[in-house]
C-alpha cells in the first residue's frame, strides 16, 4: 500500500546515478535496488583476520526493507509483552527489543539454504527467517496453530523449511548442534554455512569451546556468533568473564568484533563470515548490541543496570532509529511515510494477535503426538497391543 | 528362530561349582529390606561341603574362585549352534561391525562419530575396518568432548543424517546428559513434528571385570525416563546386529545398551539380512513355573541358574526383555498369565533401576494375575568396588537368582 504509493509517485523522478558518499542529495527510488555504498559508523575490530571493509553496498530497497522488519520485529516483542501481562503468555519469555539489526542485517547477508540456530531469544529470528507473525503468536499462546503446534513455547521456535534450527533453552546447548548442522552440510556438500548463535552469558560454557575445538580440527563451516548484549540475565560481563573479548576466545578461530546495532555492518560482517568459514572453517562474531527489556519477562532488568543506560542506548545506538535516519537522510522516504509505514505494522501485529487469540488450543490427544516416529513396520505397543490411545476424563 | 540360536549359546557355560551348593544355607534375597541384601553373601564349595560364612571369613576363603565365567565359551557354542541352520560364525563385536558395516553401505546418510572409532578401529572393535573402507567423513575420530560430539550428532540428525555415536564407555555419556535429555529425546516433540533425530548412541557399560567403579557404571536407569528416546539392549550376537540394524534405521532416538563383558560371545548368525524388533522382547527359555525376566549380562546368570533349576525340577520361562524402553508388555504380560510369578533379574542398581520400573508396570497391569509379589535382584546401592570378590558380589550371581526362584515357587 504505502510501498505501491511511493513507486508510483517516485516514477516521475529521475533515476539516480550511482553515489559513492552519503553527502550527496538525490532522490532514490525507494523500490530502487541500484547500489548505494554507506559506511558503517564503527570500525571492524578483527582477530587473527582481516577486517571487512566499511563500506557495505546496499540498496534503498533494502535499507527498506530493514526498516520495516525490524519496526515488525519490535512491534511483535512489545505486544508480546503486552500479552504477557495479559496473562496469555506464560512461563518463560525472552524479548529481542533492541537487538533486531541481527536479526535483518544476518537475513540480508544468506540464503534460506544457510541453516541458523540460536538460544530462547528467538522470536524475531524466526520472523525474520520467515515464520508468520500468527505463528509466532499462536505459539507464544500455546494454540494448535503455533508454529511448534503449541508444544514448544516461546524458547522452541523452528522452521525447518527455512533451515532456522530453534529455539533452545538450555544456555550453550544449541552450540554443539550447530556444529551438527555444520558439520552435516560439509557431510552433504551443501555449500552453505550455520550461524550458531549464542549469548555473552553462555560464552563461558564448555561445550563452546569443545564444538570450536572439533570445527576448526574438521574445518566445518560454523559461524558461531556471539550476541553480546553485555548481561547474563543479572550478571553483567565484567563480573561474569575474565576476559570480555568475546571474539578473541577463539583462540586459534578468528574472530571479528562489530557494532550489531548497525543492521548493514552486521549485513557485511555475516556476508565475510560466511565467504571465510567455507573457505577456511570455523569463525567467530562478536556482536555488541543491548536489550532493551530485562532477561525474561520476570526481570524488570532495571535491578542491574540504571534507567538511564537503557535510555542512553536506545537514544544513541537504537537500531530502527539508525536506519530511520539513513532513510531520511537518504530521502529514499519522509517522515510521514515512514510513520505510515509504522502505523500499517502496527495494525499487521494487532492483526495477527487478534487471529492468534481467536485459534483453538490442542486437543488433549496431541498430549502423545510427535513422541515417536513410526517407521520400519515396527509399532509401539501398550500392554494389550494395541496403539496407545488417550482417553482423558 | 532366535530361541533356538540363544539357547545354544547359553547352556554352554560350564559351572562345576555352583551346581553344588546348597542353596538353602544362602541368606534368602529379600525385596524389602535392603540390609538383609547387604548381608547377604554366597558359599561355594567345589569339594560339595556347604558352610555359612560371615563376611570376613569369605574374604579369607580365596582359594576357589567364587564366580565362573558367565560368559558362553567358544567351543561349545559351535558344536551346538551349526547343527540348527547354516550361517556364520562371529563374535558379537563383530556381529555389530557387520550391522554397521551392512547400514553404511545401504544409506550414505549414515556416519559414525565417537572416541578413538576411526583409525584405532574402535576400543572395542566394533568399529574395525570402517575408516578404511568409508573414510574419515563417515567414521569420525572426535577428540574427548562427549557433551559436543553427542550434540553435533543430534545436530546432524537434525538435517537428515543418522549419525552413530559411540561412547567409549556408557559412563562417559553421562557428560552428555543433557544433549540426550534436552535435545535428542525432546526436539521431535518441541518442534511440533519438525525434526526427527534418527540417531543411535551405543556404548558398552555394565560391570566388568574390576574396571573400577567410573567405568562400571549401568545407565539405562538414568537414561530410562528421558520421554521421546527408545532404549535397547543387546545380548548375543543375534540379537546385536538386530537391533543395531534396527536401531540405524528407527527415525527416533534409540540408546544401545551393550555389556563390555558379551563382546566375545560366539554364534552363529544368519548370513541374509534380518533386523530385530526394537520393542519387542526375546523369549529364550519357554517354561510353566516361573517368569524370570531379565537383560544383557545377567541373561546368562539366569541361563546358568536355569539349569541348575531344571535339575532341581523347576521349568523356568526366561525372557531376555531387550527392549528396556519401552517394555514389551505384551510379552511379558503373555508370560505372567501362565506362569503368575514373575523374578526380575537385572544388573542395573535396585533403586530406581529397570527393575523398579517393571515391576511397578507389572503390578499396575497385571496384578490379578500374580501368585506372588514380583521379586526384583539388582546390584546392590554402591559403586562397584576394584577388589574381584566384592565386584563379584555386586552383581547378582546365578545361586541367588537359584534361591530367589526357590523362594518364590514355594
């Protein structure tokens, strides 16, 4: 609708010549896919590799398209805090406000073939793997129609089609996995790489540095990225890790340091990552970004760290805000748009908690679906030898 | 057709000292009270004198060895298990390398990850050869990481391969737990139905002989109430290429369970293809009075018990459970309305072990039809001591499986 607007508006504009540098003003066409090259604001800080260059190439599309996933993205989170408190989501819900840009800046640099697996913060990077907003609520809620059929929750998101792997909840499990699914596309010769994702709290469990051992030993293609949002739940890093240079813990794995509130450096970041790691193995991205609500939806998260931090981020380094402001400094949209744009999302969301909230709950059979896989004419039996049925009062 | 084969393999173990003790002078096992178990000790006399013993004085009394091999010897076997049909010869070690060799060949998806599997051709030789032959891909040396090569696999698993994950020893998968628990047996349900996790994760465990007690250690009472994983175990070389067969091929997450002291049982198998139904459990011994259920090693305690209770006039039925989760019931439950006394025999600890569990389904499901309460011989409560002759007490050995059925047939 707004997007229709702006093409058919922007068709009486000429189109632009390819610029270099971000002082020139032109009018881009927002549907525009020519390349614009922006620099990204902080440097590359690189381990045992070269750094990426600064300059990332992108369009106006998908500078866009950033925009509007991660308004989605945020969007998404705040109304699930919203039906958290409501009570309609329960148990344990980990919020990704604020740490959006990986989610896009990751999707912009894959594939679908790429598989992606991270923690229990794993809402928007189902989103943005493509998982439906009604899914994700649905499932949150518990609803047959949840992307996990209400059996998972909010930490066990999974698309297989899209290669997004979950959804995990225990801290540094889902690192050994990615591996795996590393270790079985180099099986497979699949050309395509993992992005194992994993926070700055479980960075100092064992089993990371087991799984780094055996992918730089086989050279599997594992990017394992660490989302340093600078607390473990309560425990900020400097209390936590001796030593707080995520991506130099490697060791004899290079790793590379960037701002991942900056959606296009984390787009070239993971676009170098993935280029390195089938060529040369194992690395590791240390991604500095910040949450903005606390570990779960049970921590205030204003116990540890003062109100004025997470205002002071979300001032200077808010990752919609960034693109908001390349976006217009760009004029590849204005303010109106844009806030249209934003008011459109924002009815999507409700939209699709409306429909989530209107879907049924699991029948009682469901308890035992999924359990087992039958297969080789072999069948489970009960003590009659008969299916194992359920019959509930 | 197993039946046949088995039986030859257990009746061969020679046992001049135990058909001579008198069993009435053992301390009889009791269900209830665990320190009348502890006390409990076993005479043996070669010379056929019977005497009481206290603890220390047994302790002094080494000149007999006290347990025989519960383990079938090569040359008898042979002689009796030809006659049935033709086939091959093996040892069990390498029944289960020609199951893993035969699924390699049949589906490249299939890979084999674990300590010292590829190039030292596995700590038990069950993996002999396969590097060679499949290359370093399919047959992985992972370094000692048991919590990351068990998560890798499932992580594999994930995509489509059916990796094998060998423990050196089931007690080191213990570093894995979580990887079994939380994401092999857990992530086809989360998912909604997503993912499968067709991996098998096999190891040897069991006492064995003087391993000390870290490397004795008996997981299926740990592993058993992981929801989402199927659990066998093997106990001859039939039996073994069957279910790991089996096991390669199920699309869930299934855990073998083989014994460290079985790895040189000899039989012979089959030479076609065959696979063994992994919930089904293995009738060795038909009988009338009794049911003693049992698994891996303590089968050929029973076996050799059996024979010492068919001389006495008793007609034991002697299952060989195998499929430790879930239990085949059906069986068993077969079993218990003929015989109505059922004996458990297993080697796992009595609290919270196998044996607990199948009496409480026994008794759930088939109460009506007991004559008598379910009786349970496990190991006892401790970790397996070094020294041989308190090692040997552990383990319930074929005299008190012997009183056990006396005691339960009066």
């Amino acid at each position: 609708m707004a997007l229709s607007r702006l093409s058919s508006r922007s068709n009486t504009f000429l189109k632009p010549a390819i610029t270099a540098l971000p002082s020139s003003i032109r009018r881009h066409v927002s549907t525009d896919s020519s390349p614009i090259t922006i620099e990204t604001a902080v440097p590359f800080t690189s381990h045992l590799c070269e750094s990426p260059s600064r300059s990332v190439e992108t369009s106006s599309e998908e500078i866009l398209a950033f925009f509007r996933d991660m308004a989605r993205m945020r969007r998404m989170e705040i109304a699930a805090d919203s039906l958290y408190k409501a009570k309609l989501i329960r148990g344990f819900c980990h919020l990704y406000d604020g740490q959006e840009a990986l989610a896009v800046g990751m999707e912009a640099a894959i594939t679908k073939k790429d598989a992606i697996i991270t923690s229990y913060r794993d809402h928007c990077t189902f989103i943005g793997r493509g998982g439906k907003l009604v899914d994700a609520f649905s499932e949150l809620m518990g609803r047959k129609t949840g992307c996990s059929h209400g059996k998972g929750g909010s930490m066990h998101f999974y698309k297989k089609d899209a290669s997004f792997y979950g959804g995990h909840g225990i801290v540094g499990a889902q690192i050994p996995l990615g591996c795996g699914l590393a270790f079985a596309q180099k099986y497979n010769k699949d050309e395509a790489v993992t992005f194992a994702l994993y926070g700055d709290g479980a960075a100092n469990q064992g089993q990371l540095f087991e799984a780094l051992n055996i992918s730089a030993l086989w050279d599997l293609p594992a990017i394992l990225v660490c989302e340093n949002n600078h607390y473990g739940m309560g425990t900020a890093t400097w209390r936590s890790a001796k030593s707080p240079a995520y991506f130099k813990r490697g060791d004899y794995v290079p790793g590379l340091k960037v701002d991942g509130m900056d959606a296009l450096a984390v787009k070239q970041a993971c676009k170098f990552a993935k280029e390195h790691a089938l060529k040369n193995g194992p690395i590791i991205l240390e991604m500095d970004t910040y949450r903005y609500h606390g570990h779960s939806m049970s921590d205030p998260g204003s116990t540890y760290r003062t109100r004025d931090e997470i205002s002071g981020v979300r001032q200077v380094r808010d990752p919609i805000e960034r693109v908001r402001k390349l976006l217009l400094s760009h004029d590849i949209a204005t303010e109106k748009e844009l806030k249209d744009m934003e008011k459109e999302i924002r009815k999507e969301v409700d939209d699709a908690v409306a429909q989530a909230k209107e879907s049924p709950v699991p029948d009682a059979s469901e308890l035992f679906t999924n359990m087992y896989v039958k297969d080789c004419g072999v069948e489970s039996f009960g003590a009659d030898r008969k299916e194992l049925k359920v019959t509930l009062p | 057709m197993s039946a046949i084969l088995l039986q030859g393999a257990g009746a061969a173990t020679s046992l001049s000292p135990f058909n001579s003790i008198d069993s009435s002078k053992l301390v009889a096992p009791s269900r209830s009270s665990l320190s009348v178990r502890s006390k409990r000790y076993i005479v043996a006399g070669s010379d056929g004198t019977n005497k009481s013993f206290g603890a220390s004085s047994l302790v002094a009394r080494r000149s007999e060895p006290l347990i025989p091999n519960a383990v079938a010897t090569k040359a008898d076997t042979a002689a009796s298990s030809t006659s049935s049909k033709p086939g091959h010869e093996l040892l069990l070690f390498e029944a289960l390398q020609e199951g893993l060799e035969e699924e390699m060949d049949r589906d490249p998806h299939v890979c084999v990850m674990g300590e010292d599997v590829g190039h030292y051709g596995g700590s038990y030789k069950v993996t002999k050869g396969l590097a060679d032959k499949f290359g370093d891909l399919r047959v992985l040396d992972t370094p000692i990481c048991e919590n990351a090569f068990t998560g890798m696999g499932i992580g594999a698993a994930m995509t489509g391969l059916r990796p094998v994950i060998e423990g050196m020893n089931m007690g080191f998968l213990l570093l894995a737990f979580n990887q079994i628990s939380n994401n092999c047996g857990m992530l086809h349900y989360t998912s909604g139905g997503q993912f499968t996790i067709p991996v098998v994760i096999r190891g040897p465990g069991g006492v064995g002989r003087q391993l000390g007690a870290e490397h004795s250690q008996r997981l299926e009472s740990y592993f058993q109430s992981i929801p989402g994983i199927q659990m066998v175990a093997c106990s001859t070389p039939y039996n073994a290429k069957g279910l790991m067969k089996a096991a390669i091929r199920s699309e869930n997450p299934v855990i073998l369970f083989e014994h460290v002291l079985l790895y040189n049982l000899k039989e012979t198998i089959p030479d076609e293809e065959y696979i063994c139904n992994l919930e089904e459990a293995e009738m060795v011994r038909p009988g009338e009075h009794i049911t003693i259920l049992t698994y891996s090693r303590m089968r050929y305690h029973v076996m050799q018990a059996a024979k010492t209770l068919v001389n006495k006039g008793y007609d034991p039925e002697v299952i060989d459970i195998r499929s430790l989760k879930p239990f085949d019931l059906y069986t068993i439950g077969n079993s218990v309305k003929k015989t109505h006394r059922v004996l458990i025999v297993e080697e796992c600890m009595r609290t919270g072990g196998i044996g607990a569990s199948l009496t409480a389904a026994i008794n759930e499901n088939f109460h009506d039809y007991l004559d008598a309460p379910v009786m349970c011989l496990s190991s006892q409560d401790v970790p397996t001591p070094y020294a041989g002759t308190l090692e040997e007490w552990t383990v319930v050995q074929p005299a008190q499986i012997v009183t056990a059925v006396e005691q339960l047939c009066q």
